[in-house]
C-alpha cells in the first residue's frame, strides 16, 4: 500500500494535465505514491496521451461528464492509503512541497486538511485557497463593499501558518480517516462549491482546517471551465462549456446556503441572499466571467 493517493480530474486538460503529471512523477521519490486521473469525457486526446506516456497512472474514464465532485468520489472511496491529495490538472507542484506538507500532518495529527500557499499565474494568492464561511454578512460585505475581510480573510497573515475555515479543491490534502469519517464530496455539486462544503463538515467534525504558507504551488486557474479573465487566452473551453460552468458556480451557492445557513435565518433574508445569487448569476451569464 502506498502512503499517499492523488487524485486529479480530467476534462480537456490539454498540456497542462501533462505538465502536472511530469512534476507529479519527479515528487514520487519523496514519498510513495499512487496516481488516478478520472477522465469526464474529454475530447482533446489528453487521455489518450496520458495512457500512452503514464503507464504507472491509473485512468478511469467516463463516458459523460459527472462533474467534479462525483468523478473525485471514484477515487476516494476506494483508495486505502493514509493520505490523499486531491489536485487540479492545472496546477505545477514543486520538489518539496509533498513532503513538508506530510511532514506537518504526521506531527498534527488534529488537522483534517491542509493547503499550501496556492500563486495564480500573475503572481497574485488565489485567495479561493484562503477563506472564511459564505455567511450572508460574509457574502454581503464582499459583494457591496469589496470588503474582503471575512470571506477571503484578508485580515490574516498570508506569511504565517494559521487556520482557516475553508481551502480550494485545487490541492486538498486531507487523510483517508478523515473523509470516512465525515463523508466524500457531496455530489448535489456538480462543480463548484463542494470542497467548501467538505471543509465545513471537516471542521464540524472538531479538525482543522489549515493554511501552510512555507511551501506555494502555481494555479493556472480556470483553464477547464474557461471564466477567469487572467486564462481566457489559454483555455480551450467553448461557449457551452462556459455557460454550464456559470450555472454551477452559481447553483452551487444555492446548494450550500439551503444546507448550511437557510434554516438559521428569518425568511426575508433567505429571500435577499437567493436574490443577490440570482442577480450576479444574470450578470455573469453575458460576460462568461466569475
């Protein structure tokens, strides 16, 4: 049995899925490791190059795609090594950062998941990697007054280690007791939205949920659904791609609301928040951006 899975979804990955495997692969002599790529039907020969040139990678392919959380669920639910990293295909990992990670879940063992510092392509934090729970102030404040304080948790330190409510599904370390203990992804997702949702069961569990900023990866964000203004150029996502994209992102903060928050508030502002929701969804429809 090997000590670590990861565990990465295909949908028209390109050379990125590529990429991510061949620095994926340098990683295996700091810890033993076993690769799955669940493919969602993609179209653009990635799976075929990945079978060709991974042997040692094993695929899964579906014939339609079921979307991000379920294909994860795949993998998770049959693995039985002692740690699991679920990554995105368009993230680049560097030498190290496997084994400092491991290194601190193995000495703090109350810890449910943890992320490194996650840098978009333009330098910046991808602050989807350091956030607080989407309460409707949270949400309110972030909305209408681009104040950051609460949902991305701004306030914080990003150079020290520290807790967080909620990482991005784009690198989730986690352990395998962990996720049977409280549950895999919730596949009411499509996209979207799960990993936030897995966090807040994490840390309803008692676990933290950690920043670990000693340690970066890159995240070329956006390159499968095609909404980030920073890889519109890269991404081969068509129109329809697109549309379906923006309706996840959106139905999957309806999803979590009606979950988690709905029955702790008065009816008028269930009725605001799903309003707010509605409303930045028409918008984002005709620009295909989030």
């Amino acid at each position: 049995m090997d000590k670590l899975t990861v565990s990465i979804v295909n949908y028209n990955g390109g050379q990125f899925i590529i990429d991510c495997l061949n620095l994926v692969k340098l990683l295996s002599n700091e810890v033993s490791l076993k690769v799955y790529v669940v493919d969602n039907a993609s179209k653009d020969g990635s799976i075929e190059k990945i079978q060709e040139n991974f042997p040692e990678v094993e695929t899964i392919i579906n014939k339609e795609n079921l979307g991000f959380g379920k294909s994860q669920n795949l993998v998770l639910k049959k693995t039985k090594d002692e740690y699991i990293l679920i990554l995105n295909p368009d993230v680049e990992i560097k030498k190290g950062v496997l084994k400092k990670l491991l290194e601190y879940l193995e000495s703090h063992k109350n810890i449910g998941v943890i992320t490194p510092k996650i840098i978009l392509q333009n330098g910046e934090l991808d602050l989807a990697a350091h956030r607080g729970f989407p309460t409707p102030l949270a949400s309110f404040l972030y909305t209408f007054f681009k104040n950051d304080s609460l949902y991305h948790l701004t306030q914080r330190d990003m150079n020290e280690i520290h807790e967080v409510d909620s990482i991005s599904g784009a690198f989730f370390l986690t352990r395998k007791d962990v996720l049977a203990s409280v549950g895999y992804f919730d596949e009411d997702f499509f996209m979207y939205g799960e990993d936030i949702d897995l966090c807040f069961r994490i840390k309803e569990a008692g676990y933290k949920v950690v920043y670990y900023p000693e340690v970066e990866v890159i995240h070329h964000k956006g390159i499968s659904s095609g909404l980030k203004k920073d890889t519109q150029k890269m991404t081969t996502a068509d129109k329809e791609t697109k549309m379906r994209s923006v309706d996840a992102f959106y139905e999957a903060m309806k999803i979590f609301y009606r979950k988690h928050y709905e029955k702790n508030y008065a009816a008028i502002v269930n009725w605001l928040v799903y309003l707010g929701i509605n409303l930045k969804w028409m918008q984002a429809k005709r620009k295909l951006v989030v």
